[in-house]
C-alpha cells in the first residue's frame, strides 16, 4: 500500500530533523532550549509571555528555559523600554554564536548529502524548495 503524501512528508521531516540533530547538539542543550533560544535569535527580543505563546509552553515552563538559558550565557533579561514591568529576552553574543555555528554545520551537512544526489535529484529538489516554503507559511 502506497503512503499518503501527508504521511511521507511528515516521515521525511521528521527523519530530516533527526539526521541534522545528530553529532550536532550542544552539550547540557536540550531541544526545547535550542529551540526558544532560536526563536528570540531570529525574532530579535520578545518578552516572555510572547516566547511562551511562539514555543506553545506555559509561563512556569518558559521561565524555567529561560533560567536555564540565561546560567549558560547564552540569553539575559531586560527591562522593556516600552514597559517597566516587562521584561525583554535578548540573545548574547555566545548565543548568537551557538545558533549561527549550528545552523551553518547544519547548512554544510545538507550541501555533503546534496552533493552525493544525481543532478536529476538536485533540480527536482531545488524546484520542489519553493512549494515547501508555502506550505510552511500555510501551516
């Protein structure tokens, strides 16, 4: 019996995502951490209750991420010029720099296994990148 599309992209996402983690995680960084630290990397500063919403947590779970990020230096907490009583979540330097690095090991993973396709697979790849973007944005 032959998958649905639904199911095998799913599978292919989710295999894609395994195979890019592996030998690529941060040491003590667990994937909730990465992730809210990506988030507040490419979002720029956010308040708390915002980066619990995006990473669809509870408060008491982003405050814990966030303590977490924030004893690693990779994250600090400010005071939100808009708000006194809020506080900003801001990416640091070493955090910028962990999520730059894995992205670009990442990027250089994908570009070995590309290399190794046939140019046939590559074209169709690189026509199929742009239908995969809308169905991101539509999701």
């Amino acid at each position: 019996m032959r998958k649905s599309l639904e199911t095998r992209l799913n599978s292919a996402c989710v295999h894609i995502n395994r195979a890019l983690r592996r030998e690529s995680e941060p040491v003590g960084l667990a994937a909730e951490h990465r992730s809210a630290l990506g988030v507040v990397y490419f979002a720029g500063p956010m308040r708390m209750g915002r980066l619990a919403a995006t990473e669809m947590v509870g408060a008491p779970a982003m405050t814990r991420t966030v303590a977490i990020l924030e004893a690693a230096g990779l994250v600090r907490r400010a005071r939100d010029p808009n708000d006194d009583r809020a506080t900003l979540i801001t990416v640091t330097p070493k955090g910028s720099r962990l999520v730059t690095e894995g992205r670009d090991e990442r990027v250089r993973r994908i570009g070995q296994a590309l290399g190794r396709l046939s140019p046939d697979a590559r074209a169709r790849l690189a026509r199929a990148v742009g239908d995969l973007e809308d169905l991101v944005r539509l999701l």
